[in-house]
C-alpha cells in the first residue's frame, strides 16, 4: 500500500507517484522478483534485479543518493518507479522501469511527464537528460513521446535531452527549432 510523504498526480486518473520509502520495500523487491528478466533483458538493472529484500530495505532508509524516488501506483498496487536524480542546479537525469504486465498502458509516459513537470514547478529544473541502452525501443517511444531528442550515441546507450522552459515542457522550443534545435553533444 502507497506511503504517506510527496504525492503527484498523473493524467490518468488512477495512478499517481507516491514517495518511495521503506514502507515501501516489501512490495517494491516483490515487484523486482517478478520482473527480473524483464528489467534486465538489455543488460541493464543487472545490481537491481540481484538485490534481497535487506538490501532493498537499507537503501530506502538510508540512500546515497539524492534522487527523488517515485513509485508508480495504480490505487494499491506499485507497478514500477520513476526517479529525477540532480546532476546540477536546474538539470536533472530522468529514470524509470514499469512491471512487464503494466507495459503499453501509457503509464510510463503519464508518469515521466508528471514528474518532468513537478521538477520543472517545484525544482526550477530546465533540462533533463535520459539514457536508453540500445535495443529498448519501447524506452526510446516513451522518450520521444515526451519531447526529447536523441543527442549524442554512446557504446552502450543513447542519450536523450529535453529542455523545458519556466518549468512547463517546452512544446513551444520544439517546435521552432525542432530537432536540430539541441545542441549535439560528443563527435
């Protein structure tokens, strides 16, 4: 069941993001267990999907990082996580996975949007950054469908950028520059 602490509601009605905290780590390595080979299916969430419950339990009580760690929640059921993790003043990494059972549901992008903007309102964040590792197509649509471009191709992954401006997505950006509008990073 959701913890009390940072609500934010979603553009689908029932779901919504929720703190995750301690109280939280039962159902959320339950939901890890379930997805292992999803989560890591492209070689990633290899350390996650490893993890035991005590392991999962001494993160949410004492992190080391500072990430604003969401659950996504469809009423009482947690069906994945979604993170902003600040890399500077007003930039931020994006993260996220979903329980294989709750993809292509829009929950994923409802969720990475709500997020995007409490971090645009209430952080005065202006850009995020995402990583895809190569072959996750499904996490590549989500990120286009948010506003992100392609940036730079590294060995393992793609990044992806978005730029909002005022703390609202920045529709406005994109569609006078488009996607030559990003300045491209690397070679």
């Amino acid at each position: 069941m959701p913890d009390t602490g940072l609500v934010i509601k979603t553009s689908i009605p029932e779901v919504e993001l929720q703190e995750l905290t301690v109280r939280n780590a039962l159902e959320f390595f339950q939901l890890v267990t379930q997805n292992r080979d999803h989560l890591t299916q492209f070689g990633d969430y290899q350390d996650l999907a490893q993890s035991t419950l005590e392991e999962i339990e001494a993160y949410f009580s004492n992190p080391a990082d500072v990430n604003i760690r969401m659950g996504i929640w469809r009423g009482s059921e947690l069906m994945g996580r979604v993170d902003l993790h600040p890399v500077e003043p007003r930039a931020y990494v994006l993260g996220y996975w979903i329980g294989s059972e709750y993809s292509g549901n829009g929950y994923v992008t409802a969720s990475c949007r709500a997020l995007i903007d409490y971090g645009g309102e209430q952080l005065g964040a202006t850009d995020f950054w995402a990583g895809v590792t190569h072959g996750n197509e499904k996490s590549i649509a989500v990120l286009e469908r948010l506003g992100f471009r392609r940036v730079e191709r590294l060995e393992g992954h793609t990044r992806f950028h978005l730029q909002t401006e005022k703390g609202k997505h920045c529709d406005v950006y994109l569609q006078m520059y488009g996607t030559d509008g990003l300045l491209e990073i690397g070679n």
